[in-house]
C-alpha cells in the first residue's frame, strides 16, 4: 500500500510491492527479495555495504506514457527500463519519479540498481549514530499517464472572515509536443475513516450524474455523485508543449471541520482533468483545515496555544530495518498515542508519507525535517552538501505539502551552526523552505551551546540538551543557563523546544544502584526532565530522545559509545519491547496539570 488513502479511480496504478529479483555485486549467487525491504534482512547480507540489483517484469496493457514511482531507495538509484536509463536519485528518504513515453504495449524489464556505499558521492548517507540500509525500502507503483497529467497537487487552506477557504495549486505536465488546453474539476469530500470503516474514501458512490466518466469508459469517478455544490472548484489551463504549468484555483469550503489534535478531521480532494472533453486523468491528496501560527514565545494551530510532548523516532525496526511495515508503522503510533504523545519528530530525515499519513488521522503535529545529523563545517564544505540538502528539501515539501499534521520544517540537527560558513549555509537553506512553504514555522536542533551563530534565522529555537547523561549537571540550571543565551543570542521572544534530551538504557538490564545504562537511571533521568521541562513557560514542546532503539554503523568507531551497535535511548527497544520508562512517559505526558 502506498497511501493510506486510494489517490486514484481514473488513472491506472499498480503497486509493485512483492518478491524481485536480486542480485549484490561480487556474489554469483541470485536472489529473490521483498520489496518493500533491506537487503540486510538475508543473512547473506546482515551489513553489506554495495551495489544490490533488483529486477522484475512489468506489463503494459496498452500502449501509453508509464510512470514509475518510488517512495524511497536507500541510498542511491538508478532505475532501468529495457536497460535504458530512466531515473537516477540519491537520498534513501524522499519520493521520486520517472517517465518514459509511449512505451509499447506487453512485457518490459524494470531494472533498480541500490547503492548504499559511503563515499564522497553521499554527503548525507555517512558513517551515523544511525544505520543506512540498503534496498528498495519504501513502496513502488507503475501508472499510465495521459499526455498531459496532474503533476500534483499543494492545498494552502486560510480563514477569511469566519470562512475556511484555499489556494489550490493544481501542477500539470505536457508530455507531448503540442500545447495542449485541459479542463480541472475538483471537489472536496469528507474523509470517512473511523467512523463507517471505510476509510478509503474511494470518491465512488452512487450519484445522479453517473455518466460524469463512463463517457471516459474508465472506471465510475464521479464528481456531482457525492459532492456538495459548494464545495467544488473548476478552471482551465493551456499546458505548453514538454512543458509544465501550475493552475491556482480559489475555493470557499463553508462549514467544514477544522485538523486539530482533538479533532483530526480530514478531507479528500478530488480533482479530474479532461482532454478535448474527455476525463483524461485524476489525482485525489487528502487534507485537513488548520492553521499554524507563532505568538510571542507561543505556538498556536488554529489560533489555539499547543504544547507539544512526544519522542524523536527513528524510521528503523529490528528484523526489517528501514523499510518498517505498516502493521509496525500502526504498533508505533499505537504505543506512543498510549503514551499520550501529542507530537513527533521524524529525526533526522524526511518520513515515509504512510507514517505521515497515519499522523494525520490520529491528529499527530509533526516537525519534519531535512535529512542530516551532526555534520561537521569539514562534511558540510563536501561539494555535494548543499545540492543534496536542498534537494532533500524541495522533494519533503513537494511532496508532503498537503499533510495537516506537518506543522513546523526543520534542518540540519547539529550541524556546524557555530561557524559563518555553516550560518551561510542554514541561512539559505531556511530561506528555500520559506520559498517553498510560507505557511510552517521553522527551526533546527543546536547543540552548539552557548557559541550557535545561526539563533536570530529561526522561527522557533529548540535545543538538544543530555544534562546527567552526557554533561552531570543539573537539569534545571543548565535549562536556565541554555535559554537565558538563547535569548541574548538571537531567540529573544521566540518559541523554544528541547528538541532532545534522555539516557541509554540496555532493554532488560535492572540495577538498584539506579546506574548509567540502567533501565532505572533512563526512567528516573526522564521523569526528572520532563519535570523541569514541562513547567518551564518559557519551553513550547519537548521531544523525548527517543522512542525506539535504533541499529547503528560501526564504521567512525560509532561502536564504542554504542552498546550492541545500537542507539540504546529508547523508551521501547527494537523489538518495541518497553523499558520502565515507558510508564514514566505515559504518567507525566497523561497528567492534567502538565502543559497540553
Ligand atoms: C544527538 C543527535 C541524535 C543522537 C543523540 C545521542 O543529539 O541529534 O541523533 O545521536 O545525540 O543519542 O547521543
């Protein structure tokens, strides 16, 4: 499944999860593999570093213009039809596309070649106190686009007047070699799930014009069926020859519900796009009616004051790696909702738009960020930094737009904003997500304490601080210390968020004398954090460092400060199993009296 939502009744999608073939390189031997998956699932190849072949037949069942979607490889593809090249992307955690036109009807070769090598290629993918997997870890899909296609879709919703309305930007693409004049229809539709079980949504219902697409002959999508008058958008557009073009559409949407927390109410825009009066093309995104703003040392959605309590999670599970399932995506947000969280952040990278999905619809804020973590001003100056992170940037906001639950854009965790060179560096990449998005807060994770030079960018300030792990020191002193410069330093009056604190625990390992490593030592440093941190008015959210294990490289000597070569500061290990700080989490982030 590649959305937890069905985005198309007109165009004709096939996900390709299930078993490829798979060859590594240096080995004779070949495989069979699951994608979704890691190769480090085989025993063959527990920590290969290489370049992995997957290959598998597709169909065209008509001749036609194929679009092949991949929501993740890790870290870096190249994807072959017929052995010609058609798609090249680096980065293991953001979606991307490939297009080959008028492709004969009956059996082709798709081919994707993973590399997962450390090189100075990857300026992102380095020896990490988290690991890089290999394979093809997110879900693949084959579709068969018209000539001229919707691209996608960006929904900026506003309040005017007591009234919700939005910016809806509607992307087309023209792959052939005449302008081309197309018609959009949108609508919007309430998203059902959880309340009749159906929650797919499927925009198919029984409506008075059901001839709106049987004239297309494809598939029964109808627009006027279930649709409210008033909830409907229309325009037109001349699409340039192998060119592109973003139609903005306005629409009022009186009487729908706001996303909240609370009261994650979620909707599903249809839009139709029709060639010489024929329905040609859909692309439905799912959305929600919030807004996102900053008061003073507040962060408000929906005009209301929210204090954000929830963990750092890492995309990793113990025998699937990266590629984590969705019954395990579920586990995951089931826990940590048992645990009261109200937020979360994908550190350091962005997540797969499954997970996202699911924060929609369980009401879930997330700070997303760029994918990095703890890059030095040396592996900053690498020349491919800078194009690699903003690409990273482009393709997260590109592509996870539409989320409600997405309320604030992060770069860069602990990157070398000590420096002028790396303040240049976080300046512009801070400015490409105010070009891209105006509409999110923006903040990055600094443990450059006492000498960040990048404080005054930001909208919000938030800071990774391990008092009584890595610093024995009082919590709330070097709390009071931490924001007393943030403020002389850049942040005064900004919302402030400890973006990071906790302890390592080895899953199962007791000891009265409550010592470092101890089960007892993370559930009492936690409990103690969370005290001080959630009573602080000053502190507009803290994320718990962090919600699961996670495996780590042993390259960079990462080994040495890591028991079993994990990152030993979950609440839950791995294999989701709980520490005894599991019920500390869920006691303080449960009770009244703590900030909501
Ligand atoms: C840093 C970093 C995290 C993790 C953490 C730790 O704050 O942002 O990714 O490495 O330290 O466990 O030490």
């Amino acid at each position: 499944m590649i959305r937890l939502f069905e985005q198309h009744q007109i165009r004709p999608v096939k996900e390709l999860d299930g078993m490829w073939d798979f060859t590594m390189e240096g080995v004779a031997k070949r495989y069979r593999m699951p994608v979704p998956g890691c190769w480090e699932q085989h025993p063959d190849f527990l920590k290969r570093r290489g370049i992995g072949t997957y290959s598998r037949e597709i169909y065209m069942p008509q001749p036609g213009n194929l679009r092949l979607e991949f929501k993740g490889v890790s870290h870096t593809a190249d994807v072959f039809l017929d052995g010609e090249l058609v798609a090249h992307h680096y980065n293991a955690f953001t979606p991307f596309a490939g297009i080959v036109t008028q492709v004969e009807k009956g059996v082709h070769m798709l081919t994707v070649q993973v590399d997962n090598t450390f090189s100075e290629a990857s300026a992102l993918h380095i020896p990490n106190d988290y690991y890089t997997y290999g394979g093809i870890t997110r879900p693949v899909a084959m579709e068969m686009v018209p000539d001229v296609y919707i691209k996608g879709i960006h929904f900026t919703p506003r309040q005017e007047e007591g009234t919700w309305k939005a910016r809806v930007e509607v992307s087309l693409e023209n792959l052939s070699s005449q302008d081309r004049q197309v018609e959009i229809a949108g609508c919007l539709e309430p998203w059902r799930g959880g309340e009749t079980g159906s929650g797919h949504g499927t925009g198919v219902t029984e409506g008075p014009d059901a001839g709106a697409s049987d004239k297309a002959g494809k598939g029964c999508f109808r627009i006027a069926g279930y649709c409210r008058e008033d909830w409907k958008i229309q325009g037109s557009a001349k699409v340039p020859a192998k060119g592109e073009y973003t139609l903005v559409l306005e629409g009022t949407f009186p009487e729908v519900e706001t996303w909240s927390h609370e009261s994650p109410r979620l909707y599903l825009l249809h839009t139709l796009l029709s060639l010489d009066g024929e329905v040609a093309d859909d692309l439905t995104e799912r959305v929600g009616f919030r807004t996102v703003a900053l008061s003073g040392k507040q962060i408000l959605v929906n005009g209301k004051k929210v204090f954000l309590k929830g963990f750092n999670r890492h995309e990793d599970y113990a025998v699937e790696g990266c590629a984590i399932s969705l019954q395990h995506m579920v586990q995951d947000m089931d826990l940590m909702q048992d645990m009261h969280v109200n937020a979360l952040r994908t550190c350091h990278y962005p997540n797969d738009e499954r997970f996202l999905d699911l924060c929609d619809e369980r009401g879930i804020m997330v700070w997303e960020e760029n994918h990095a973590r703890g890059l030095s001003l040396e592996r900053m100056q690498n020349p491919n930094f800078e194009r690699q992170c903003e690409d990273c940037i482009r393709e997260m906001i590109q592509n996870h737009y539409n989320h409600p639950a997405i309320v604030i854009w992060g770069i860069l965790n602990e990157c070398a904003s000590d420096t002028e060179e790396g303040r240049r560096m976080y300046k512009k990449q801070y400015e490409q997500i105010k070009s891209l998005d105006a509409t999110r807060p923006t903040t990055s994770a600094t443990c450059r304490h006492f000498r960040d030079l990048t404080l005054d960018l930001p909208d919000i300030v938030s800071f990774n601080q391990y008092s009584r792990w890595y610093e024995d020191c009082d919590i709330a002193e070097r709390k009071d210390a931490e924001i007393q410069w943030i403020r002389e330093a850049g942040g005064e009056g900004k919302p402030i968020i400890v973006s990071e604190f906790g302890a390592a625990a080895v899953y199962g390992y007791r000891d009265r004398t409550c010592c470092k490593w101890s089960e007892e030592y993370q559930a009492q440093l936690l409990r103690d954090s969370l005290e001080v941190y959630m009573q602080d008015p000053d502190i507009s959210g803290v994320f718990i460092w962090q919600y699961s294990d996670c495996r780590v490289c042993e390259e960079d000597n990462w080994f040495a400060t890591r028991a079993r070569s994990h990152n030993n500061k979950g609440v839950v290990d791995e294999y989701r199993r709980p520490k005894m700080a599991y019920d500390v989490v869920k006691e303080l982030f449960g009770k009244d009296d703590f900030k909501k």
